[in-house]
C-alpha cells in the first residue's frame, strides 16, 4: 500500500486490488471513529482508498503508515440488504454461454452468493458489488443501451450492480428489483453503501 498527498487535505491510498481496499477502508473507518483519525470522508474505489478533509495530511500518513488492517476485512457484522429481485434479464443466455452453464443455473449462482459492495460511483446510489469469482467475470455489451430501467440488476466484469435509476449502461442485464436505491430524502440517500452485504433473493 502506498499513501499520497492529494491537494491541500487529502491522502490517496493506493492498494493491491479490490480486497486491500476494503480491509483499508474497514480499517480506517474503525479508526476514524475511535477517534484515532480526523478526516471528512473516507471513499473507497477500485484500487484506492481517499482520505479526505484531514487537518494535517503529513501526521495522518505517518499515522496510517504505522496501522495494518487486520487482514482482509471480514464482512461480520456489517449491515445486510435482502434485494427482491426477478431474474428475467434480456442478457441472462448471454451470461449463461459465457459461464458455459444454463439459464437456472445462474440464477441459483446469484442467489446463493454474498454479494458486498465494494465502492460506489458512476452514478448517485450505484454500487459495485464483489462476491462472484474472478473466472466468471463478463464482458460489457459493445455499445451501451441508451436507457437501461430504473432497478436493472446487471453484471460487468467482476461486478454485479443494480441501477439506481433509468440511465445509459453497458452492463448485462440479468434481473430487476423494485427496491429503491437512492433518495434523496433519506439518511443515507444511498440504500447500499461500502461494506454493506447484499443478497439478490427472489420474491
């Protein structure tokens, strides 16, 4: 893991793939409120970790520096989503030939899979969810839909994630749910957020 200063009062930590990430950002959230750490935000991503709004960003990295997450990040205990979802996605054959397995059996992969998000971005409440393994990663569409329905449940590379609301995407689509993802109103506006357990359950 390597720290770099970022403007005034930010640090960018960079990790060894997606699992570093998440043990860091466990880590850091842990110590920010046990008080050991006084930053902002703490926003996790592919492969980094910003560390934002921190007073003295030298002091915070010799700190940081000095810290090591207790291996990779366990998901006990962190708050879980249940997703209702139905799996009539127009891409699920797709998905299936490239898993080299049928319809049903994809479905009963996805159920049965502890999905967690990783990171949130793209757009306002989407998150990436990691739980599949690396060898059934899928390719994106060669052109993205123009418009892809609010609650889509979709698949892209090692992702799953659900679409917050109607927007262009390229990702599989796989299922739908009626669950609402992002408001605006609510505390906090995203449903999922980094290190919530998701599972995507049938009605």
């Amino acid at each position: 893991m390597r720290i770099r200063p970022v403007g005034a009062h930010a640090l960018l930590l960079d990790c060894d793939g997606p699992e570093q990430v998440e043990a860091w950002r466990a880590e850091l959230w842990r110590r920010r409120a046990a008080g050991e750490l006084s930053a902002v935000e703490i926003v996790p991503a592919a492969a980094t970790v910003l560390v934002d709004g921190v007073p003295d960003p030298a002091v915070a990295a010799a700190r940081i520096a000095g810290w090591a997450p207790e291996g990779v990040a366990t998901t006990t205990g962190a708050a879980e989503v249940s997703v209702p979802t139905v799996y009539d996605g127009a891409d699920l054959p797709a998905v299936a030939e490239h898993w080299g397995v049928d319809v049903p059996a994809v479905v009963e992969r996805l159920e049965r899979t502890e999905f967690r998000v990783a990171f949130c971005g793209f757009a306002p409440g989407f998150a990436y969810l990691t739980g599949l393994p690396a060898e059934l990663a899928v390719p994106r569409l060669p052109t993205p839909r123009t418009r892809v329905p609010a609650g889509s449940v979709a698949l892209a590379g090692p992702y799953a994630g659900i679409y917050p609301t109607a927007s262009p995407g390229g990702w599989l689509l796989v299922g739908r749910t009626d669950l609402v993802l992002f408001d605006v109103h609510a505390d906090p506006p995203a449903r999922l957020t980094p290190g919530t357990r998701v599972r995507l359950v049938r009605p």
